[in-house]
C-alpha cells in the first residue's frame, strides 16, 4: 500500500475520549466511498458523509443515521452549498475537527480542445472549491488549538500526462496551496497532509468529462486524434494492472488521521511512490525525454497534420 505505516508507525496517537468530527467530501463513489465506509465503521469518530443531490439518497440508504453518522448534501463548486453545511456541522456538533477533501472530476482533453467553461469547471471542483471549505473550518480549528486538513491529491499533480493538462494544473495548484497552508497552520497545532495516489484499480477511468471538441476528435479524424485513442487504453491498462484499491487508499488516509503531526506529502500506492521518487532523483532534462518516449505510439501522433509529421 504505501511506506507510510512502516517509516510513522511510533507517531500513533492512543484511543481517547475525544470524538472528532470528520468531513468527507466527495463520498458517492470511488475512494470516497470506501473513506465512508471506513470511517463510518468507527464509533470514536462523528462521521460526516457527503455528495451531491443525485447521490446523497442512495448513501442514506447504505450509511444510516446513526449517534455517529451523518449524511448531507454537498456541491464543493457551492458557496451557498459549502456555508449551509458547515453551518449544520456546527450547530449538531460544534463544527468540523478533520476535513478530507476528496471530492474531484478529471477532464480528458488537449489544451487545446478546452474552453474556458471546461477550465473552469476543472478548477472550482478541484481546485478553488475545496480550497473555500478549507476556509471555512479552519477558525474553528484554530480556536481549538487542533485539527487535520487532509488533501487527497494525484500522481498527476506531481507528473503531468498528455490530454489530461487540466486535471494535472488543478491537483498540482491543489498541492501549492497545501504545502503554504502547512507553514501557516503549523503555529496553530493544526496538521496538513496531502494524499497522492498512483494509478487505482478501478474504473473510474470511465468517469472522465470530454470537452465537445474533444470528444468529436476521439471519433474522427484529426490532428489529435491519435492522443486520445492511444492514451485511453493506456490508462485502461495501468489502472488494471494496480495492485492498489480505492479501500486501501481509505485505510492510508485512516493512519494518517491517527498519526500525529503527520508529513505533508504521503504517497499512496506503488506507482505514486516510484514517481514520487523518480522525480527527485532523476534530472528533469532525462525525466521528460524518457517519459515521452514510453507513451503508446507516440512515433506516430499528429501524422499528416504538420510539417514536422507530413508523412
């Protein structure tokens, strides 16, 4: 799964009488619902489990209303959203003691192929959304002198992958933003960890957004065309051969919320450790040449289209 529980194992904290309260953001599938079966399953801990509207019925009907357990509707691209519940978290138990931010969607486009509109949805969810809940728990936090911000990151926000520029953009400003909030937070007992996983073993693959234009060069025949079409089943593959599902990215993120004083960047899964040290070990003028070389048929993209590929 990851070093993590092996190199911070001596920074456990001991069972105690404090029930924190815990957000989770982004709960309808993928890690987000293994984190709320994980943590649900935790009577020491006040679990808030949340989504948006299409989805907040069915996790009704998994996670009932319990002593512990609560099930709210969020939009994270919401103000009125975002306040609303906050201000119920408040109001039922005193606000919000760790806050993992996990809700996220990942464009598959060019740079090219995106528009404003598509960038801006990419950010707001990932990006500018999560970044204003932070915003609003943290006094609370701060008063008490202790808490946890919990970021769940990407690989691509530290390696940035062809037809997926946004998604990296949005995860890697995810990741400069924590790495301030740390120095920020540190003077006031209050804890910032970043969870990067790798390639996950599952399908969310499928759940990617195509641009309009985007999608039409996937079914056609253009200048990009051939990046969409051999980089689709290249993730395919990677995310079948992980060997790191969505629960054991929950179970690391369930240490990481008993250890004290937690590190900043954790890497979860394999592959996120070999790129998290790939890129700091390996020069960057060798890192991207090496890298560009493995991509599927890369020999061949944007043939015909340019002078440079006029065959």
């Amino acid at each position: 799964m990851s070093l993590y529980k092996y190199v911070y194992w001596f920074k456990r904290t001991k069972p105690s009488s404090y029930k924190p309260v815990i957000l989770i953001t982004g709960c309808s599938s993928g890690i987000g619902f293994e984190l709320a079966k994980t943590f649900s399953n935790i009577p020491n801990y006040r679990t808030v489990i949340t989504a948006r509207a299409p989805s907040v019925e069915k996790l009704h009907s998994l996670f009932p209303s319990a002593d512990n357990i609560r099930v709210w509707e969020l939009d994270i691209t919401s103000e009125i959203s975002r306040n609303q519940l906050v201000e119920k978290i408040r109001k039922e138990w005193e606000g919000v003691d760790i806050l993992i931010n996990n809700a996220g969607i990942s464009y598959r486009s060019v740079i090219e192929h995106m528009t404003d509109k598509d960038e801006l949805a990419q950010m707001t969810t990932n990006y500018l959304g999560p970044m204003a809940l932070i915003r609003n728990v943290l006094p609370n936090m701060r008063r008490k002198g202790r808490g946890k911000i919990i970021n769940v990151s990407s690989v691509s926000g530290m390696l940035a992958m062809p037809t997926m520029s946004s998604y990296s953009a949005s995860k890697a400003a995810l990741e400069g933003a924590s790495e301030a909030l740390w120095y920020e937070m540190r003077p006031f007992g209050i804890d910032v960890s970043l969870i990067q996983p790798g390639f996950i073993h599952s399908d969310s693959f499928k759940n990617v957004r195509y641009t309009e234009r985007g999608e039409k060069s996937e079914n056609n025949e253009d200048e990009y065309s051939a990046f969409y079409r051999n980089m689709k089943p290249f993730v395919s593959r990677l995310m079948g051969m992980s060997r790191t599902p969505a629960s054991k990215i929950a179970e690391l993120i369930l240490l990481v919320v008993q250890t004290e004083r937690p590190p900043l960047w954790v890497p979860a899964g394999f592959g996120a450790e070999f790129f998290y040290y790939l890129r700091r070990l390996m020069p960057r003028r060798l890192l991207h040449p090496v890298l560009y070389r493995c991509l599927p048929g890369v020999e061949h993209w944007g043939e015909g289209f340019s002078k440079k590929r006029s065959r």
